[in-house]
C-alpha cells in the first residue's frame, strides 16, 4: 500500500480509542479496510486504523474462524477476501449482507473526499 493512501486512511481516524467510544467496531472497521486494501501486512492495518498488531492479529482471526475474512498468502503478503454474502452480526441485521454496509460507507467516503476537493 503506499504512503498515500495510508495517510487518508488515518485522517479518517480523526478519533483515538482514548475518547472513548466510536461508531464502528474494530473488526468493522478492518473488514472495510480489506474491501480496498486486499494486499496487506498486519503492520499496515495496524499503522492505519491505530490498532495494535496483536488486536489486528486477534480480530483477523476472529473474522476468518466467522467466516467473514478468506486468507491467502501471495507473492509473500497476505491477500484477504471477504465473503460479501455473510449476514451482520446483529439480530436486528441478521438478513443484511455485509456487503450492502461496506458499499454503503465507502460510497459516503467517497462523495464526502469529492465534496472536500
């Protein structure tokens, strides 16, 4: 990933962990940032959602033993894949693919980026 794109993904990290609470969970937060980064180290994910390495480590694999997340090594990175059709971990979303909030985000991440130039 280069320096670029690392550096807007953190300026969407605007909160740090220490004022408390946020919106998305963590392990929301990385399988959005597999949808656009496929080929990457723990220490980029790390690096650019302000998580430690071992947090990063943790909820990949939670998100793989789910389902959620298919790893592959390739050409010496980690390639992740994510299973679009899994449901939301949520009672109240449980009929509601993954996919339909990832696209959601990133289309409001992308207009808002347009607006801001």
């Amino acid at each position: 990933m280069d320096l670029g794109a690392l550096n807007k993904v953190r300026s969407l990290n605007y909160i740090s962990a220490s004022e408390g609470w946020r919106f998305l969970t963590n392990h929301a937060r990385v399988l959005l940032f597999f949808d656009r980064h496929k080929r990457v180290t723990i220490r980029e994910v790390s690096d650019a959602l302000d998580l430690a390495e071992p947090s990063v480590r943790r909820i990949i694999s939670q998100l793989s033993e789910a389902g959620y997340v298919k790893k592959r090594l390739e050409r010496g990175v980690n390639l992740y894949v994510i299973s679009a059709k899994m449901p939301m971990r949520s009672r109240e979303l449980s009929q509601v693919p993954v996919s339909v909030i990832i696209n959601a985000l990133h289309k409001a991440l992308d207009s808002t980026q347009r607006s801001d130039n």
